[in-house]
C-alpha cells in the first residue's frame, strides 16, 4: 500500500471508511490513480496524497489529503490521475499536468518531470 486511502497509515482498510482530513469539505471529484488519490472540493480546491511525484507535493510519501497551494486560487473543477502523471482543468479552461513527463506525456513540450504544477492553455470545448 501506498498511503492512499488518505487514512495517514498504510494499513489495509476493508470496510468504507470517512477521510477524516476531507470531512468538513464536499467533494465534488475524487479520482485514484495506481498509488495516489486526488480529490477537488466545492471551492475548487484540490487535495491530492500518497506516493510519488504524481501527487504534485514534491516528497516521495503523503500520507494525508493534502492542499496543492499552487492552484488553490484557480477554481479546479476536475482532475484526472494515473500511474505516472495527475491533470486537472481549471474554471478558466487552463490544463494542468505534473509527474512523470517521459514520452512527452505532460505536454509541456519535453520530457522532463515534473513535481510542480505546469499550465498548459488549452481551449476546451
């Protein structure tokens, strides 16, 4: 296990359980990737925790839903995660993508990783 659960262990939890960390908050979109978890709240806020880069924290371990201070001022309002990079797109139609950026997979015009949060200006439709 890989702290994913968001209970600050890497214990095993069989029955549903509440993340105590994201109890005073309404979660509008949760999705896991293979070893990290990434929840954005009502106020456009994302938490993200677990293992690796992908989380966006720049520390190999986060036990514990953690805010991603660099887009709490951009109005997330989803994300996306998978083993190896986490993207989210903001109220303003901004896509941003941090982790692992081999094969050009982050889109930010190289290879390199990222354990930062990168914006990409994207127009959706």
């Amino acid at each position: 296990m890989w702290e994913q659960l968001g209970h600050g262990n890497s214990n095993c939890q069989f029955t549903p359980k509440i993340v105590d960390a994201l109890a005073d908050e309404v979660v509008v979109d949760v999705e896991c990737g293979v070893g990290h978890t990434c929840a954005v709240t009502s106020t456009g806020s994302i938490l993200t925790w677990g293992k690796g880069i992908v989380t966006g924290h720049g520390e190999d371990y986060v036990l514990l839903p953690r805010l991603l201070q660099g887009l709490s001022s951009k109005g997330v309002i989803c994300v996306s995660a998978n083993e190896y990079h986490t993207a989210c797109v903001t109220k303003d139609g901004d896509l941003i993508t941090w982790g692992y950026g081999d094969f050009g997979k982050l889109g930010h015009g190289d290879e390199t990783n990222s354990r930062i949060q990168s914006v990409s200006r994207h127009w959706l439709v």
